[in-house]
C-alpha cells in the first residue's frame, strides 16, 4: 500500500509541475470536443448533440490515455527505468495504472469547459435517460 501510496504522490507532483501544460492540453480538447458538439447540434438537434456529448467525453478518455499513459511508458522504456522499477519492486503495471490519476485532471477540465458550452447553447447533456448506464459506461473507460 505504501508504494501505491509514492506513486500517488509522485504522479500527483508531476501533474502539479505541469500545471499549464495540462491546462492546455485540456483547453484544446475542449476546442475539438466543442466543434463537433455544435456540429451535432446544428445538424441533428438537440437530443443527438446530447449522445454526441457523453462520445466526446469518452473520447477524451481514450485519446487523454493513449498519450498520457502509453508515451510515459515509452519514454520510461527509452530510458531504461523499466528494469530498474522491477528490480525495486515497483511493477511497470502499477506505475503505469497509477497515471490514471493524471488522466482524470485533463478530461474533467475539457468536459466540464464543454458542458458550459453546451449550456450556453442551449443543450441540456446531463438531462439523459440513463444516467447510470453513462457513469458506468465511463467507469469502464
């Protein structure tokens, strides 16, 4: 548990670190994430810029962790700190995993920035008819 705890902390001072790089980051998914939003809207109406909302958000999830996660394992691996954390006894996979944390800043940043979009145009996205199956939806991202 301690060591889960280090990487917490560890990843949590990076995320800190990089404060404006990930505020950027977010603000350029909100941009992309807002395009198509009203793209939906404009063609589709409102209930359709709704589904196309919660898309967007898991998007984000799956791009936000392609990068985030799969290139800091490739720069760990271009390193060659892959062996010297399982030589400590520290698993790749729990280090890994622990920059799941790092991922949530970045997507609650843009999605929350393209919900008040949403509203200023009028769009309710939180107004679903399954709000569960969407948390666990994500949940599973």
């Amino acid at each position: 548990m301690r060591r889960l705890k280090a990487l917490f902390w560890l990843h949590a001072l990076r995320t800190r670190r990089y404060f404006l790089s990930t505020a950027s980051g977010a603000l350029t998914d909100a941009l992309w994430m807002s395009i198509f939003l009203f793209g939906a809207y404009s063609s589709r109406g409102l209930e359709y810029a709704r589904e196309v909302y919660w898309a967007l958000v898991a998007w984000a999830i799956i791009a936000n962790a392609g990068w985030m996660i799969g290139g800091w394992i490739d720069y760990l691996s271009e390193l060659g700190l892959l062996e010297p954390l399982e030589f400590a006894g520290a698993s790749p996979v729990i280090v890994s995993s622990a920059r799941g944390f790092v991922l949530v800043f970045p997507v609650t940043l843009s999605a929350l920035a393209v919900l008040a979009f949403s509203y200023g145009l009028g769009i309710d996205v939180l107004g679903v008819s399954s709000p569960a199956m969407i948390l666990a939806s994500l949940a599973i991202l």
